[in-house]
C-alpha cells in the first residue's frame, strides 16, 4: 500500500465505511472476507480504518467490490451512513 495524499484522506475515510458498510450487509465479518479475499484480516481492517494513512491498490478494491457481489464505484459513493451501523462503529 502507497502512503496516501493528506488531500484525498476524506475520500479513503469515505471508502472505508462504505466497505464496512457492504461488508456487513453481506454478513462477513472482517476476518471471513479476508480469507474469501486470501488478505490478511489486518488488511481489510486497515482499508475499514478511520485513521487510514495508506492507499489500497484498485486490484484489491476490485476484488472485494466481486467478493461482496457490489459494483466496486459504490465504494467511493457518499451516502448517509444507517444508524445501525454507526452504533457498531464504537465497538
């Protein structure tokens, strides 16, 4: 992963909660995609991360955006977050 551009933070923070998001509509924990994708659990926590500081490559996304059965621009969408998973998010 390439560090990412403080310009663009907004935009990875964005990605990371939509892939959450369909992550968790799908029913895959963090670890079960990881090993559906053969990635590192830490991996796919790091793209999810608020505080994400590197870039994942557009392979990755592309095969998480097949894995979750969502078209991979989805993920750079800014959508309302549902209230539901908001309050996972303290977890």
């Amino acid at each position: 992963m390439a560090k990412i551009n403080r310009a663009y933070a907004d935009k990875y923070r964005q990605l990371g909660r939509n892939l959450a998001y369909y992550r968790r509509l799908r029913g895959y924990s963090q670890a079960e995609l990881a090993e559906k994708l053969d990635l590192s659990e830490g991996y796919v926590g790091h793209i999810e991360a608020q505080n994400v500081d590197k870039e994942p490559s557009l392979q990755v996304l592309f095969r998480i955006a097949e894995a979750l059965d969502v078209p991979a621009y989805k993920f750079f969408m800014d959508a309302k977050m549902p209230p539901v998973l908001r309050r996972n998010r303290k977890r």
